[in-house]
C-alpha cells in the first residue's frame, strides 16, 4: 500500500512564493485523499503490490480503471512536484549541464522560462505543465487532470502544478504570477540536473 510521502523541506519553507498554509491543504489534504483513494480502489486487485509507474502504466488506457489511473497518476505527479522545488534559502542556479541542455532546446534559459509560462496560461482547466526528456532533449509538455510523462513512456525532469489548489490562496486566479515565481525562485536545478 501507498503513504503519502514526507515532504523534503518544512511545509513554511517555500514562503514567500507558497505560503505554508497551501502547503498544508495541498499536501496534507489534496495529495492525501490521492493516496486514500489509490490503496482503498487497488486493495484486493491484480494492481495491489505493483510500483505506482506500473499501476500508470496499466491503468492509462482502461476507461473501466480511470479512478484508479487518476489517483495513480496525482500521487505520482504530486510526489515529483515536491522534489521539484526547493527553498529560496537553498536555491541555486542550473549547472552548465543543464544550462547547456536548455539552451539547445529553447535558446537561453529565459526563453525556457518564458514557453514554459505561456504552456502554463494556455492549459485550459486543471493540470501540469512538465519538462520531459524526450528523444535526449529537454521538451515542455501541458498535460490536462492526472496525465504524466509516465504514460506515455517519457521522462520527467521537473513538474509545476497548475491545479488551482496549488496557488489559488496565494495567487487567486494569477496562474501566470504563481509559475513566475516558482520558475525564478523555486525550482530544484539539482533534481532537473539528476534528470537530464
């Protein structure tokens, strides 16, 4: 069976970009009821004991399993989302590695920024935005409700998450202002970097 995993920094940590008190609801409560949701739907399945990328991997394409592939698919996404960033206290800039990646596949770094923003603004509803890793190059991809890179055999570098609990008590409807300030602020350049 799943838990809901420990955060790696104190839910106030990534104040003042994200206040701990979304933190508290979006993890302690959201992705919570994720993995509730995930073990009570697989208990006593075929899927009870398969790694999550399994269940995804089982599940993406059965509509009969789609409760199971959504849940599956947020408690994954979720888990990548929180090793994504890192406290403004322990930021530090992109190494060459991966700078040099960014550059070959948006220009410059600010260009990354930039078509990742837009990507951002322009998914309709609820989603994630990712950094993928597809054909050895890093690629911005807009996935809608619980989709990830996973299911499409894709590897994922970093992850926003563009639901609106994950920025609406501190950002109301300024999704374009919340992926600035994770983007320039929060982003852990050493997870991007182990995933290139």
């Amino acid at each position: 069976m799943f838990t809901l995993p420990a955060l790696p920094y104190g839910p106030a940590a990534l104040e003042p970009f994200i206040s701990a008190r979304t933190m508290e609801l979006h993890h302690g409560k959201h992705h919570q009821a994720y993995v509730d949701n995930l073990n009570k739907l697989i208990r006593g399945t075929e899927l009870e004991g398969l790694t999550l990328e399994e269940i995804i991997l089982k599940t993406t394409s059965d509509p009969d399993k789609s409760a199971i592939f959504n849940n599956a698919g947020q408690h994954f996404n979720h888990s990548f989302f929180w090793r994504s960033l890192q406290p403004i206290t322990n930021r530090t800039e992109p190494g060459e590695a991966v700078v040099t990646a960014i550059a070959a596949s948006f220009g410059s770094l600010d260009n990354f920024y930039e078509e990742f923003k837009i990507a951002a603004g322009g998914l309709f509803g609820s989603g994630w935005v990712w950094l993928v890793k597809e054909g050895g190059a890093p690629r911005i991809l807009k996935m809608s409700n619980a989709d990830n890179p996973v299911a499409h055999g894709l590897k994922p570098i970093f992850a926003l998450d563009v639901w609106e609990h994950s920025y609406y008590l501190d950002y109301q409807n300024r999704r374009g202002d919340f992926t600035d300030a994770v983007l320039k602020n929060l982003i852990n350049w050493s997870v991007v970097e182990e995933n290139l």
